[in-house]
C-alpha cells in the first residue's frame, strides 16, 4: 500500500519574494455593465448633490473639492453595492482595483487644495493680506466728514439702530391684512440692507414665507412687496409692488424660495465658476426691488484674500441678471450709483483687520507686537454724500478701553479714511450714555459718528426694553466724561440734546460749539405719531369685516367699516374690548391723522358702545 500524499499548506518552501499571496482579482458577472451603471447613478446622483449643493466649479472654492470628494465617494459606493462584495468577499480585489481611479483623482485635487492651502497661508503671505486694503491717512475729520452745523442736518443721520428697525419692520406687517394675506410672509433680516433713498438713511427690509405651507399657497404669486424703514424719522411704510412698478407682478425671486426660483440656483446656473459672496436687498430710485450679489475673487494664493471683483444684479421681479464689475459700479457717471452695498461691512472690516495684525510681519503679531492694532467691536453705517459708509473704531491689540483713531469705509467705491484721532472706544460711549440716565434702564445704540462743528462726538438713542426711542445722548470721543441728553421724560429732543452737550463741553474743554438749534426736527415717535401738531379724528360706522394676526406676541385686529375704505388697526394689548368685536358691530374710533397710511390705520382708541340706530356714518375732525 502507498504512502499517502502529504499537503503542506504553511509558507515553508516559498521565496523570499514571495512572503504574501497575491489577491485573485475576481470580477462580477456582468462587469462592464455594472461599472456603466456606476458611472449612471454617480451622474444622477452627483446632479442632484450639485442642484442642492451649488458649489462653483473654480478650484478656489473649498465647496468645488467637498461636492467632487462627494461625487468620487458615490461611484466608489455604487459599484461596491452593485457588485455585491459586501456580501461576497471574493469581488473585494476587484472593487479595490476599479476604485483606484477615482482615488488618485481624490488625491490629486487633495494635493492641489493643500498647495493652494501653502500659497495662500499667512504665515507665508502676510504682506498681501495687508494689502487687501488701501486707505488714506492723511486725512482731517472736519473737512471729510460732513459738518453738522444745524438739527437740518441731521435729516442724514440714522436716529435708531437695526434692532430698533427691525421691530417697526415687523409690525408694519399689519398691512397684508388689507390684501388678505395677513400671517403669510415674516421679515427676512438677514437680507436687510441700510441704504441712502432719497436723501435719507433707509433700511430696507424683503419677506420671506412664514412656513412651509403658506410657501405652496403663496409661491405662484410671489412676494407682494417689502418694508422700508426711515432710520431717521422712524416712517415705516409697507410698499406694495403695483402695475405702477413693474407689469411683471410680485417679486418671484428670492434667496428664501425653492427650486427654480431661488436666487442662488439662478445665479449660480447662469454662472457656474462665480465665488457667490455675501446678497443683499436694495431698491433703485424708482422702488425696483434688486437683489445684489457679491462676486468675489481670492488675491492671495489660490484660496487667500477674500475681494470683491464684481456683482451679479438680480431683479427681483422678473429674475434678469447682469455681471458689472466694481469700476464699473464705482464711476461717478454709472447708471449705478443708486447701489450703496458692494462690499458687505464684515468684509472691509476682516481686510482692516489683516492690515492692522500683519502690517509689521507675521510673528510680530504674536510675540512684539509692535505696531498690532484691531477694529473695535460693532460697526455703524454714515450716509453721507449719497453713499453709505461703514464706521469702526480701531484700538490697540493690548488696550480694550481707547481708541487710536478711527476707519470710514465706502460700501460702493471702498474708498477708505483713517483718522488719527484718540479717545474713548464705542463701547465706553454707550456705558456713559447709560450711566447718565441710570435710574432709566435705557439702553444706548451702537454710537454713530458725527462732525458736530467740527467736534468729534459719538451720538446714541436711547430705547427701552421695547426698543423703542426714549431720548438722545452725545458723548465726546476725546473725552467720554463729557455726556450730554435731553430732558429724558421719554419725548426725545434733539435740541435739548445738543444744547445740554454745548454746555458740558464748554465747561469741561473750553470749548464753545455753535449749532443751530431753532428748529426742533421733525421726528416720528414710538406710536407712529409726529412731535409736530396733529389732527385727530373721530369716525362711526359699522363693521363690515374683521381680521387678525400676531405681530410681536401681540394680537392685532383688522377692522373695516361703513366709515372708512382702509381698515384700521386695533392692538389687543391696548384696547382688549377688541377681542368681542363682531361683524355688524356700530363702534365709534378716533385717531391720529399722522397715523394714516395708504392702506390702513392706527386706532388710539375705539368705542363699542355706539348705538346701534345710526343709519349714516360721522367724521369729526380736531386739531391738537
């Protein structure tokens, strides 16, 4: 009988090139196919990531290596699931083999990122990150900044903050009511653009769906309109696009709608290598709503220095674009100039800010600091020869409680101006401001830089819980000791302001500021009214409909009578008989003729009692 045959299955006896096995690369059935249909859903797939993504194809976009680091990672995962190695170990080699393409691809746009990344490092680069920036420095204050000689002139001057804005923008809502889309649409802020209309500082305010359901019954239409808030005399106006405006109807474009109407997949589709930078909401001189798209370009390195090379200009109405670069934006003689934001505030002031850290060197920045300077915290907006200039402190590295001087910036042309003035930082303003009106609880704006007669001077209002205006105040930049408020009854006075700051100032420096205070501006205070004489009436009819909606956590109602075409606004928090309001109801409501706008009305007071025979409405008129 035979020996039997012996198997040796250890790695005695193989060469020592040969010390691991080779993988057997064993391919699916139907191979080829399988990777066709790869390559189908990672085109399918990668479009969809792409319509939703919307990263520009420039290789100085970090989002261009996310979306194809994406795109590489679907067909890897297609082609492993339709090969069914995860089940069947054996097609592992070969999934491994057809996946090095879209590998090396991978590394090579890692690679090309981390040059980019080296090219564009500060540490490398700091001299062209200093340079992002011009200005000048030679420059005086009382020449540049427009002088404030009379309370005329502060018909330039914004008197709230945006906080302050916002909320008016919020109730003026109201006035959807009277075109039944009361609780449809809320304020978009973060589209709100302070602009120079008309001679006078405006913050404009576009709508955005309050939901996704009144999305789906409001979309066909659009958006009806938008709020503009004066920032100096506080008129609030909802304004309602009309045939007057555009034959096109409503704003249908927006960064806040869906699909094919969302501004950031139109301008995106019509220019697919543009860095989309910061949008903004402005109005032309004729209340065409425009949508203003920043387009940026990288000066240092490939992924480095953030500018603005040009803007896509959206209507908003029909959805037409068009490319302009910033010269062109900039001329004096451009049909342009009615665009006050080309360059967003946060911006110019990170560009200061690599001028101020790096301008003595990379590791002087962190060790000597010699020389380190950083804009203070906050920003305001001046409106000044037809423009609007960002407004920002600027302070030592190591000193949190001064100022060295000051930056004054264009929004439009990004002319620059550093005035070389010390004193007291923003923040030190609004705590004097504050502490002279302690026993208030008030609260100061940011401070707003003015040139009171050649006098550097922050100037605040100061606002309640509500944010609601309670009275003015000036502090001295070069000394914040000197404070100067009105009579702070809760009536702001903008000529007791200033003649009490005239007061403080002579007695502490000597000296002597001359402003024209004769004429007390006029100002619309916190309930829509005017400080100048009014007229109230007084009508009685009866109820033909009613409506409400929310504004601010308080329930409004709409009421329309025999009396009057508008309907007229009535706060449950002021006038709680209100809520028993019906239909059919004689009620008797006085306001404020001020308080008129072109669609509604704002009751001060409303009586339900009236009888019930009246058979032909009353109006009776007085003067206060």
């Amino acid at each position: 009988m035979s020996d039997p045959i012996k198997v040796d299955f250890s790695d005695k006896g193989k060469g020592k090139g040969n010390s691991s096995t080779k993988e057997v690369l064993i391919p699916p059935e139907k191979a080829g196919l399988k990777i066709v249909l790869s390559l189908l859903i990672t085109i399918v797939a990668g479009a969809i990531v792409y319509y939703f993504m919307l990263p520009p194809m420039n290789f100085s976009a970090i989002e261009f290596y996310m979306f194809w680091a994406v795109v590489l990672a679907i067909f890897i995962a297609s082609n492993f699931v339709l090969s069914k190695a995860f089940i069947k170990p054996e097609y592992v080699p070969y999934v491994k083999r057809v996946s090095i393409a879209p590998i090396i691809i991978a590394l090579i746009l890692a690679v090309v990122l981390l040059v980019g990344y080296l090219t564009s490092c500060v540490l490398f680069r700091a001299k062209s990150y200093t340079e992002l920036l011009s200005f000048n420095d030679d420059v005086e204050f009382s020449q540049s900044v427009t002088k404030i000689d009379s309370t005329s002139d502060f018909s330039n001057v914004a008197m709230i903050d945006t906080d302050a804005a916002s909320k008016l923008a919020d109730k003026v809502l109201g006035e959807l009511a009277t075109r039944n889309l009361e609780s449809q649409f809320d304020i978009a802020t973060e589209y709100s653009t302070q602009i120079n209309f008309k001679g006078s500082p405006c913050r404009v305010y576009p709508l955005k769906y309050g939901n996704i359901f009144k999305w789906i019954n409001n979309t066909s239409d659009g958006f009806p309109g938008y709020v503009i808030v004066n920032m100096n005399t506080q008129e609030t106006e909802f304004y309602f696009l009309t045939e007057d405006d555009t034959t096109e109807g409503y704003m249908k474009y927006s960064p806040t709608e869906h699909f094919q109407k969302n501004l950031k997949r139109i301008v995106r589709f019509n220019y697919p290598t543009a860095l989309i930078g910061n949008i903004s909401f402005e109005i032309d001189d004729d209340n065409t709503p425009y949508w203003i798209c920043e387009v940026l370009e990288k000066k240092v390195g490939l992924i480095g220095g953030d500018d603005v090379k040009g803007i896509v200009l959206v209507n908003a109405v029909t959805g037409e674009l068009s490319y302009h670069d910033v010269e062109e934006v900039a001329a004096e003689d451009s049909e342009l100039t009615w665009i006050d934001q080309v360059y967003v505030a946060s911006l110019l002031v990170e560009q200061y800010n690599y001028y101020g850290t790096y301008n003595n060197g990379f590791w002087n920045s962190l060790f000597g600091q010699t020389g380190v300077k950083k804009t203070t915290t906050g920003s305001s907006y001046i409106a000044m020869n037809d423009d609007v200039y960002i407004y920002t402190g600027v302070t030592s590295v190591t000193s949190d409680e001064s100022i060295l001087g000051f930056i004054l910036i264009n929004q439009r042309t990004k002319e620059a101006n550093f005035y070389n003035i010390s004193g007291a930082t923003e923040s030190s303003a609004q705590s004097s401001a504050q502490g002279a009106l302690s026993d208030k609880g008030w609260t100061a704006t940011f401070p707003l830089l003015i040139n009171l007669d050649g006098e550097p001077t922050y100037f605040m209002a100061m606002k309640d819980s509500n944010s609601v205006v309670k009275s003015y105040a000036m502090v001295n930049v070069g000394n914040y000791n000197i404070v100067g408020t009105d009579s702070a009854d809760g009536n702001p006075s903008l000529t007791q302001c200033i003649n009490n700051y005239a007061t403080a100032l002579k007695d502490s420096k000597n000296t002597v500021i001359n402003v024209d205070t004769s004429v007390e501006p006029e100002l619309v205070t916190d309930n829509g009214g005017s400080e100048t004489e009014t007229a109230e009436i007084t009508l009685t009819g009866a109820i033909t409909d009613i409506k409400s909606q929310s504004e601010s956590g308080t329930t409004c109602y709409y009421i329309l009578t025999t009396a009057e075409d508008k309907y007229i606004k009535v706060s449950a928090d002021d006038m709680p008989e209100a809520i028993f309001l019906e239909i059919g109801d004689i009620v008797t409501v006085t306001y404020d003729e001020a308080d008129e706008s072109d669609n509604w009305i704002e009751a001060s007071e409303i009586d339900a009692g009236a009888s019930s025979s009246v058979s032909e409405t009353t109006t009776e008129q007085t003067t206060e």
